[in-house]
C-alpha cells in the first residue's frame, strides 16, 4: 500500500471505507480461499475522481502485478448501483460485448 500510496502523492484515508460495502462484501470469502491474504482496499468514488490519477494507478497497479506473480487483483464494480431494470440490462450486455469481450472467462 505504501508504494501505491507514495507513488500517487496521496495521504492514507482511513474514514474511506466507513461506507463502503463492495469491498466488506468479499472478505469472508477472501479470508475462507486465501487465508493468508493481505489486502490493499481501494476505493474509487465515481462524482469526485480524477482521471489522470487513476491512469496513475493503473500504471502502479500493472507494475507491481508484473513484478509480482503472487499478487491478483480483485476487481468489484457495480455497472448499474440505483438503476433500474432497463438501464441495468442495456448496461450489462454493453459490459459484455466490450469491456468483459476479452476475458479470461470466454
């Protein structure tokens, strides 16, 4: 963390995850399948970011990735938080026809 943290410019801010339930939601089944996990919370919120910094952090993140074989990335996104049905659906397929069309999972 403190080399995402240095490398950004940015304080620790440890009132981030006080709300926040995407990442809470994961950890009991981090801690059952990787027991010896240690977890580096990253919270994005989506009306205030910065997207200079998050190419900045895509560019730590695939570093130390790369440098790492030990180290994954747990991805949790919500396409369509507050959404209705519709919205939910038409966002979904557009999800899977670019951003999900070049996964490992295909």
């Amino acid at each position: 963390m403190d080399k995402i943290l240095a490398y950004l410019q940015i304080p620790e801010d440890r009132e981030a995850m006080h709300f926040e339930h995407g990442i809470g939601t994961l950890l009991p089944f981090i801690a059952n399948y990787f027991p010896q996990a240690k977890i580096v919370p990253i919270v994005i919120d989506e009306k205030h970011k910065n997207i200079s910094m998050l190419y900045q952090l895509a560019d730590i993140l695939y570093q130390i990735i790369s440098q790492d074989p030990t180290v994954f990335l747990l991805i949790s996104v919500d396409f369509s938080h507050k959404a209705g049905r519709e919205q939910t659906f038409e966002r979904d397929t557009r999800s899977l026809q670019s951003a999900l069309k070049n996964s490992y999972f295909e």
